[in-house]
C-alpha cells in the first residue's frame, strides 16, 4: 500500500526588522546597532537600517552582514514630506517591525503604523542633549503623545525604564529593559601593564606617565571640556606634574575647537593629545591607565563598558545609567557633573595608589564578563523580537 506523502515543512523566511534612526555614524547608539544586527541569526531576522539624516559610509562598513541602508535626508525645521517619504518606503519594504531609537526617531512610529506595521518598539538610549534631567514639557508631552502607537518600549536603563513608567505613563509590562553589552573579545586588558602604548603619539608612549583618556563626540553633552579642565588642575598640583601625566582625547565633534584651545592657553599642548577619529579604539583603550567619563548625561554608555572590559578603572559623571555601571570603590568612582575638582582629586588619588588602580581594573574586567556580555544581549533584544512576531 502506497502511503500519502506528508507536507514538506517549510519554515518561514527571516523577519525583516526596520530600524529607524537619526543618523548612522559614530556613536555609541550606533555602536550598539551595529554589534546587534551583526550577532542576531541571519536564519531568523534581516535588517535595513533608515536614517531620518543621512549615513558615513565608512562607518556602514563595520556591518558585517548584508543590511540595506537608506537616507531620508530630513530637511531643516518642520519636514512634513519626510513623514510621507517614510511611509512609502515602509509601504515597499513590508517590515514585520519597525525599531525607533530615541526622541528624533519617535515620530517615525506614526507612518510605520499607518503603513500597517504591527510589531513597533522604540528604544530610549540616553538623555537629550536639550533635556538633561527629562523635565521639558514638550519631550514629555511627545512621547505621551506617541505612547500608544509602541506596542514595546527598550530602554537601556533602569533610570530611564522610571522614566518611562512614572513620567510617560508607560505600562511596565510593555517594557524590556536590556543594558548594552561588551565584546569581550575585541575589548580585553593589555596582556602587560603600559605594554599597548605603541599607539600613542610618541611624546606619550613612554612606561612612566599615567595615561589619563577618554572617548566619545566632542559635543557639549559629552563635556570633555570639564576632563581638560581637570588634567590642567591635576598637573599644575602634583609635584613634576607636566612629567607624570598624560592626557589622551579620542573623538570629534564641534567643542573640539574650544578643547584645543583652552589646552593651547593653558601651556598643556605637549602633554594632551587631540587624537581625533580613531578606527583603532580597543587599542587605544589598552593604552590608557584610567578612563573617564565626564558627561552631563548618559543613557547606558557603551564607552563605559568597553573600557571596562579592556580591564581599566573609571572615573564617570553619576548621571543616567552611570551609576548601574560603575560601582564606587569597586571599579572606579562617580563623581558631579561638570565638576573638575572632583575629577582631579580622584585622578589624584589613583596616581597616588596604584595598587587600588589595578585592583579596580581587574574588578571592572570581572564586571563585564559576569553581566555585560554581547552575547546576552542579543539573546534579550531576539526575544523581544520574537514575542513580537508571535503575537
């Protein structure tokens, strides 16, 4: 007897998810984007990345799979035809989800919905650079605005999850909270102390000095201008101060200007090095001796974590998600924002104790690797997905 052939089991082609951004370029949000779509399983999910600006092409060649990316090219003020671009696109791409990341993607959530796109999260990822402590009345009436059309909310910390419950009246089960990971791989400690400087500019290569760096755009959110602040206070109260101590600032932006300038008027010019854009930042980390972190505000940063896992104690701003990273006396210290006194004296304090430097470092490495890896993750962000596309 000839039995009836069984249906082939066909399983479903990869889900294509839309992320929505402002612009695709260096940055820690970008960062994280990048390592995300990079590690999920390309048997599940597919991805084209919308920029509501424009992309860096340099910057688009960190992806490592194949990812579509488009430029919407918003125009200045009010660029309503950029709603209508949007939805088109969206129309033609057919996503399963739609990600928005951050208050200048938000407003995407309303042509993703009208373009019938039924699984839409948002991401908060830090604090506006206009609304440091979230209290303007405008952000907060947009996102209570647009609450109803995000189906699932990700922040990146628990600070901003309060936020997102207590001041935008999100419910608290339609938030997943995943902090960002680390790759530990590419970011691991300098095999032997002041062993990695080859990097540097020559004048700061030497075994002797305390490398001092940081990381990060140089935009006023990010206030690198208070860490040259700090440096110039550091070294004019340590004996043989413009011998012991470097200063290492990697990034660019619009304060780079003003940064030069105040270490050029302060006689600091031999002993600060303005390294600019860097495609080389795990070397450069293990370059360092101390990172610091002097930010006005932050979500979860992913300078942070990487510097960590490169095995180096920090010295951050106790803003935003700061304070879930870096555990004082453990593996750096939080100190106020736009301080440098407080920066310089804990600077001062691990130039005068290297035995509790190079504990915190070790403490900071063992860190990342029991609660910040990449690959936990992704594990979270696919689950969201994937409860999405069940649903």
């Amino acid at each position: 007897m000839i039995e009836p052939s069984r249906p082939r089991e066909v399983s479903a082609p990869p889900a294509l998810i839309a992320h929505i951004i402002y612009r695709l370029d260096v940055g820690g949000l970008e960062n994280g984007l990048v390592n995300l779509i990079n590690r999920l399983p390309p048997s599940r999910f597919r991805h084209a990345i919308l920029c509501v600006d424009d992309y860096d092409a340099v910057f688009r060649q960190r992806l490592q799979v194949p990812v579509e990316v488009y430029a919407l090219h918003k125009r200045a003020g009010q660029d309503l035809g950029l709603y209508v671009r949007l939805w088109r696109l969206l129309r033609r791409l057919r996503p399963a989800i739609v990600h928005t990341r951050n208050l200048s993607a938000l407003e995407s959530q309303l042509p993703a919905w009208l373009a019938g796109v039924r699984g839409r999260v948002h991401g908060e990822h830090g604090r506006d650079v206009h609304d440091l402590d979230n209290t303007r009345r405008k952000y907060r009436w947009l996102r209570r605005a647009f609450r109803p059309l995000v189906r699932r909310y990700i922040p990146l910390s628990r600070d901003l999850a309060s936020y997102l419950i207590d001041d935008i009246g999100v419910s608290p089960a339609r938030i997943s909270t995943i902090c960002n990971g680390v790759d530990l791989e590419r970011f691991h400690p300098c095999p032997a102390e002041r062993a990695c400087r080859a990097v540097l500019s020559p004048g700061f290569a030497g075994p002797e000095p305390l490398v001092i760096g940081t990381i990060g755009r140089l935009e006023r959110v990010k206030d690198q201008m208070t860490l040259a602040r700090a440096f110039a206070e550091l070294v004019a109260s340590e004996p043989d101060g413009a011998r012991r101590f470097r200063l290492v600032i990697v990034g660019d932006g619009s304060q780079r200007e003003a940064i030069a300038t105040f270490v050029r008027e302060s006689g600091l010019d031999a002993i600060v090095w303005m390294a600019g854009t860097r495609n080389d930042v795990p070397e450069c980390l293990r370059a360092f001796d101390v990172f610091v972190l002097p930010s006005l505000g932050e979500g979860i940063s992913n300078t942070i974590l990487e510097a960590m896992g490169s095995g180096l104690p920090v010295i951050a701003t106790a803003v935003g998600g700061n304070g879930e990273l870096v555990e004082p006396d453990v593996t750096g210290y939080l100190v106020p924002r736009a301080d440098p006194s407080a920066i310089a004296e804990r600077l001062r304090h691990y130039a005068r104790h290297p035995a509790v430097r190079a504990e915190h470092a070790r403490n900071a490495r063992r860190r990342t690797e029991r609660d910040f890896s990449l690959a936990g993750m992704v594990e979270r962000y696919a689950q969201v997905y994937a409860d999405l596309l069940d649903e």
